[in-house]
C-alpha cells in the first residue's frame, strides 16, 4: 500500500511537471465542467422536487373541470357545496387563482409614510390545515375569516417591521386600515402556495360565476378519485346546465372533472398554470449538463491517451523489475480519479464564488453548495466514476504490450490508438457545433418575437395602478393631466397589458341568436376611449361611441372559434355584442391571439391609468403625474412605470434560457478548445524531432502549420455534417412550443460552422506556427 501510494503521487506530480500546460488546461476544465453539472443539478433537482416539502403530498389533489381543457378555476361557493354532499371530500382549502398586487402603506418611526407593494391573495384556513402551514405568531384562523386582518410570511413581517413582533400591528390598504393577525413560516420557492399575504378581504366575489378560485383536497389513500369526480356531478346546488354541458363532454371521452395529484401540478400544462415548469426546458438543461461533463470526459480520455508515448517506457520498465500488470494499472485508474476528484474539488470553489454573482438569480436558485449537500455527495461520486471511466482504457492500453517490445520503440500510435482519439474529438466538435447552433436559433426566436407587431400604438406610454382614493376622483385627476401640453392621451383598463394573469377568465352562457352556447373566454374591461388610445381598428360594427355600460366588442379571432357570422347577435353575460375589431396581441407572441371581449364596465374597469406621454418631454411629464397623484390621493406611493418595460419582461423566461445555453455552450466550447489546445502543444512536442527532420528536408512553416492544423481541420468538417441535422431536429422541436416561430435558415448552421472553424484555427494556429518556427539545430540536439 505504501508503495502503491507513492508510485501514485510520483506519476501525479511527473504527469504535471513533463506536461504541465496541457494537465492544468484539463484540469481546469473538468473543474467548469463539474461546477457546471453541480449547477444544472441543483437547479434540475429544485424542478423535479417541487410542491415535496409538504407533509401530506402524497395524498393533496388540486379538483379542475374540463372546458376544451382541463382548468383549475373554480367559483369559492363550490367548495362547501361540495363537502356538504361528499364526505369523502370534506377536507378542503380554497386560494385564490392568480391573486393580484397591493399597496400597502406603514407609518415609519420618523413619521414618514413607507409604501411597500406585494402580491396578496384569498385563501381560507384549510389551505392551512391542508398543507400544514407553520404558523410562527398570532391566529391564522382569525386572519383567513375575520375582516381587515392579514396573514403575513415571515421575510415581509421583518421587512415591515424589523425584529418586533408583527402581530396587533396596523398598516393601511387600498384605504383601509388593517392589522395584521398571524405570522407563517415563508414556504419554500419550489411549492404552489406561495408566500404572499393573504386575507379574507383579498376575495373576488361570492358569485357562482366568478370562477377565480383553486380547490384543493386531502384525500385518503386507496380511494378512487375518478369516482369521486363522478360523483361530484351529484351535487344538487349545481346549475341544470352544468350538467348538460358534463354530459356533451362525456360523450366526447373525456372525464369532465378530473383530481391532479399535487406533485404533478407544476410540469402539468393544464389547469391554467401561471408559474408552471417546462419540463422540455429542464431535461435540456441536464442534457447540456451531461453533455458538458462529457467533453471534459473526453478531454480527459484523449490526454490520458496523448500521454502514452511518454509513459509506457516507464510503465514497461517498472514491469522489467517486477511490477504486476494488475498492479500498474490500478495505479493508472487511480491517478484519473485523483486527477477528476481534484477537479471536482476546485469545481465546488468555483460554485461557491459563482453563488455571489448574478447567475443564482439567472437559474433561479441558490447555487451555495452546503444547502445542496445531497446533491454535491452525488457529483463526488460522479467524478470518482470519471476517473474510472478516464483510466481504464489508458491503462490497459498503456500495460497491454510486452516491455521488450515497448523498450524497443513507442507503440502509442497505434491505428487503434489513433482511431479512438479522432472519434473522442469528432464527438466534442459534435456537441460545441450543435449547441452554438442551438443558441443562435434561441436568440434569432427571442428577437423574433420581440419585434413581432403587437398590432396597437404602444409607444411612450406609462401607467400606474391607481386606488380607492385616486379613482374616486378620476374624472378631475384626467382633466388635470390633460392641460399639459406633454400629455397626449389618458385611458384605463381593469387589468395591465399583456399579463395573462390578470385578466377575467369567464365562464359563461352566450346568447347566440335563440340558441343558448357555453362559453370560456378571456374579457376585458376598458374605457370608453380604449381602442382610439391603442389605435385598435373596428372590422364591423360600431366601437364604443359613448360610455353605456355593458356594450361589448369582439376580435376576430372570437369569431372564427366559435364560427360565428353574426357577431350582433351574441349576448354574453348581458354584455351585448356592437362590434368586432381586428385581432391584435393582447398577450407576448409564444401565444396565438385568443378570444378576446372588451367590454365597458364603469364599476370594474377603473384599476390601471394608461398615460401617453411627450417623448420630447419625458422627465417633465414624469414630474407633473407624480404631483397630480400626490395631490389627489396623498394615500398613493406616485409609482409609474414605462409599458415597454413590462412588455420586455414577459419574454423573462425565454431570455434567460438563451443565456443559459449561451453560457453553457460557451463552456463547453470552451472545454473543447482546452482539449484541442492540449493535443496539440503534446503534439508538436512530441514531434519536434518530426518538424525539425521535415524543415532540414526543405519543408516551409505553412506546410508544417497545415500538417500540424490539418486532422483538426477535417474533424470539424465531420462534425459539422452530423451536428447540423442533430441540431436542426431538436431545435424543430423547441420552436414547437410558440405559436410564431422563426424559420430553420440554413445560414445559421453555415454561420456555427464557420466559426467554430475560425475558433479553433485562432486557438491552435500560434502553437502550431511557433512550432514550425523553431531552430531545427536545437531541437534535433535536445533529441
């Protein structure tokens, strides 16, 4: 053993002192490689992991109903119908859909008023009973059903109000004094009920048509849930038309009412998920992972393969005194693993410093390593398995001659030999190519959809969510802005622009002619001048030519769905069709345009001012709203925000998946080029005495530089001819996932090739040149 310990720190240290350049740059970039991987993992890991931190997961079901899809939104009277006539589904809790944001407003100890904005919502106590909520402080119940009462996470009850205790504290919101109730223990970011602050106030309505709500229920195990969303259709509270609406869709062999698991809530597409995973996205990201960390491996395999030259006299003389075959390629295999594990090792530094940067923020998860423990063990005993891996082959091929045949002259470039390491490297180029060419696609869709028309006027345009102080004085606060000569236009509407989330999800019958159609659709409800602000245009009809409530336009798109030809004669909900208006984007363009009903609504429509402003006079126009908002709502923070702004951030997830694979394949190229920047300083070491024979003979720098560049040359072009219909496969995939889609140019995949070309020639070109331009004199002397 001690033998074997010191002939392995021996060759450890030899390997870096004859070949030091070409051991650090593998080393440095296993190291990427592995903190790269530890990185993807945790961030995979906090996927596949989402909603398990609740005691009872196994046995929480979220109910939904099938409407051309199943959805999760529910009337909050339904719940107790429910229970009252199943009682296997007497265990349950309601939140509400989407939630919304509010103002509230703190009395600081200066006396300085501080607003803070957060997402509140609706919820009852058996979400908390449901899901075992941890309550720090105070009286959850109270705070779910009493009025005026708030149920706090902790990190906002600290950012209120520091260290004190948040319970019996009063703030103010939306004009209304409010004390906070209870304190819970924030949840973790990977979970479907959110840390936001809830409050009975915080409901929507208690009609049966206002389907804003989630049920969820704690079923026991064993029981037959699709059973039970049968015998839901049983309840007697449910309207007639329910009914016949279940019993079309049954016909149509889908179970009208469904319960999904609570685990697979979060990958599911349906039930109408704001914040639902992309579980394509996710298996990419651990596919470039494990991609990564197999170019690493292969750097790897080719160094320990380009080696051979020097260390099988070594090895065969170590055998000539007795070594075993055995025993010299343990050590072989054991050096790899030492090499990887030293890797792996510098890898979790790098996570560490990376933790302080913005990328924790990018892949949406802390990256520190002593709060993945789990995770870091597993990438340990991956890279004691790359160094297997690594080892194995070097070592039975470095040991496998007989040493009278090895003294006598090198055997490591063997056919065999050779072969293996151009197919390692054709496998690296494969995957640099094929991910360079991923991220130009990704960026050309981003932009696409970036510059794709909205098809409404949306420059220079702010708008702010207005309250009960500010609203009750609309009219003089809209008169007032508009005797600025830097103030174009004032609209408003009940939800922001392009935000899915806030906008009315009706289900509801629709008059059509005499015949009486079930209808889901999106409406929203506007202004007056709503559509001349936009620059929305009318097809037919008439838009809203005075301030009627309940008058109703429709787009296009609402009547090729539903293969209407007289929009005129639609009633829906009591708001009666005058119009249809051209289809624009309402929403980012990875979604087709939707049905769509704009609608007039006095009492439901004043919640965001839409201002379009002088661009000339931007600062000015800032000021003079800011002062307006104070002096007719002192109660108001005077926020406003640019629409451009908010609109960019509705492409968030799809710009940070371009930099995520901008950054990955980056390293992986990266990698690569470590690798074939590696072999090639070995090589032209190793044929020195190879160059300096071939200049002596007359052989000019370019033709040495060609013979020294030209294998990598041809390699690239094998690769490129395997990567391109690799990469156009899945990228034909990913664009599947957008409504409008950037086409498959072939430019892209000639433009990756080249520079990958240009990449790998400016990286290998300065050794090959200074190799070809070295003294033959004494180089053929050091021989």
């Amino acid at each position: 053993m001690r033998n074997y310990l010191r002939l392995i720190i021996r060759n450890f240290v030899d390997v870096l002192r004859r070949s030091r350049s070409a051991a650090l740059l593998n080393i440095a970039g296993l190291s990427v490689a592995f903190a790269v991987f530890t990185v993807i993992l945790i961030r995979v890991n906090q996927e596949y992991s989402y909603n398990t931190c609740f005691r009872n997961a196994d046995r929480i079901y979220r109910l939904e109903f099938w409407y051309e899809g199943y959805d999760a939104g529910v009337p909050l009277p339904m719940a107790g119908m429910i229970s009252r006539s199943v009682p296997e589904l007497s265990k349950v809790g309601v939140i509400q859909y989407y939630g919304s944001e509010a103002e509230f407003t703190l009395q600081g100890e200066d006396g300085e008023r501080l607003f803070y904005k957060e997402e509140v919502a609706y919820a009852d106590t058996g979400i908390v009973e449901i899901f075992d909520i941890p309550i720090v402080a105070g009286d959850a119940h109270a705070a779910l059903t009493e009025k005026h009462r708030l149920l706090l996470p902790l990190r906002i009850a600290r950012k209120w109000f520091g260290n004190e205790n948040a319970v019996g504290k009063n703030v103010r919101c939306r004009d209304v004094e409010m004390t906070v109730a209870a304190v819970y223990q924030d949840l973790p970011e990977n979970s479907s009920i959110k840390n936001k602050v809830y409050s009975y106030d915080f409901n929507s309505g208690l009609q049966m048509n206002n389907w804003n709500y989630v049920q969820f229920y704690e079923i026991s195990p064993g029981t037959d849930v699709q059973a039970l969303g049968r015998k839901i259709l049983t309840v007697p509270e449910f309207k007639e038309e329910f009914r016949r609406k279940y019993d079309e869709v049954r016909k149509a062999g889908k179970e009208l009412v469904q319960f999904r698991p609570l685990k697979e809530i979060y990958f599911t597409e349906e039930g109408g998920n704001t914040d639902g995973g992309n579980r394509a996205f996710t298996l990419l990201l651990l596919v470039v992972g494990g991609l990564i960390l197999s170019v690493a491996l292969v750097n790897f395999v080719n160094f320990s393969i380009a080696l051979s030259p020097v260390r099988m006299q070594a090895l065969n003389t170590q055998r000539t005194f007795g070594a075993s075959r055995t025993f010299l390629r343990l050590c072989i295999v054991s050096e790899a693993v030492l090499f990887s594990f030293l890797a792996f090792v510098i890898g979790l530094l790098y996570c560490y410093f990376l933790n302080t940067t913005g990328l924790s923020d990018l892949i949406k998860v802390s990256v520190y390593s002593a709060k993945h423990i789990g995770i870091c063990f597993l990438v340990a005993g991956i890279s004691i398995l790359t160094g297997l891996l690594a080892g194995i082959y070097p070592a039975f091929y470095m040991t496998a001659f007989s040493p009278a045949l090895v003294l006598k002259g090198s055997r490591a470039l063997s056919p065999h030999g050779v072969y293996l390491r151009k197919t390692l490297m054709v496998f690296q180029f494969v995957v640099s190519l094929g991910l360079l060419i991923s991220v130009i696609f990704i960026y050309k869709q981003l932009n696409m959809m970036k510059m794709r028309g909205w098809g409404i006027d949306k420059d220079n345009v702010v708008y702010l969510k207005t309250n009960k102080e500010l609203s009750s004085q609309r009219s003089a606060f809209f008169t007032e802005l508009r005797r600025a000569p830097f103030i174009r236009d004032i609209t408003y509407a009940s939800s922001r622009f392009g935000e899915e989330s806030s906008m009315d999800s009706w289900n509801s019958a629709a008059w059509i002619g005499e015949n009486k159609t079930w209808l889901t659709v999106r409406m929203e409800f506007v202004a007056p001048n709503f559509l001349s602000f936009w620059g929305i245009r009318i097809k037919e009809g008439e838009g809203f030519k005075d301030t009627t409530s309940y008058r109703a336009l429709v787009n296009e798109t609402f009547m090729k769905e539903y293969g209407l030809k007289d929009p005129f004669s639609v009633n829906y909900s009591g708001h009666q069709v005058k119009g249809v208006m051209y289809d624009f984007n309402y929403f980012t363009a990875q979604y087709a345009i939707q049905p769509l009903i704009l609608s007039v609504m006095e009492n439901r429509s004043d919640v965001y001012y839409y201002i379009r402003i002088e661009p000339s006079a931007r600062e000015e126009a800032l000021n003079y709203i800011r002062e307006n908002i104070q002096h007719f709502a002192h109660s108001h923070s005077g926020e406003i925000l640019f629409l451009d702004d908010r609109l960019q951030m509705m492409y968030e997830e799809e710009s940070r998946l371009g930099w995520l694979i901008s950054l990955f394949g980056g390293v992986t190229i990266l990698i690569a080029l470590m690798g074939v920047y590696g072999l090639v300083l070995f090589n032209t070491r190793f044929r020195a005495k190879e160059i300096g024979i071939r200049k002596v003979n007359g052989a000019t720098i370019s033709e040495i530089v060609r013979m020294l560049n030209g294998e990598s040359l041809r390699l690239i072009w094998v690769a490129f001819v395997i990567a391109c219909p690799v990469a156009w496969f899945f990228m034909n995939y990913y664009l599947q996932n957008f409504a409008y889609r950037t086409g498959l140019s072939a430019w892209v995949f000639l433009l990756s090739g080249i520079i990958m070309l240009l990449i790998v020639v400016l990286t290998t070109v300065w050794q090959s040149w200074k190799a070809a331009n070295a003294n033959p004199v004494d180089v053929l002397k050091n021989e």
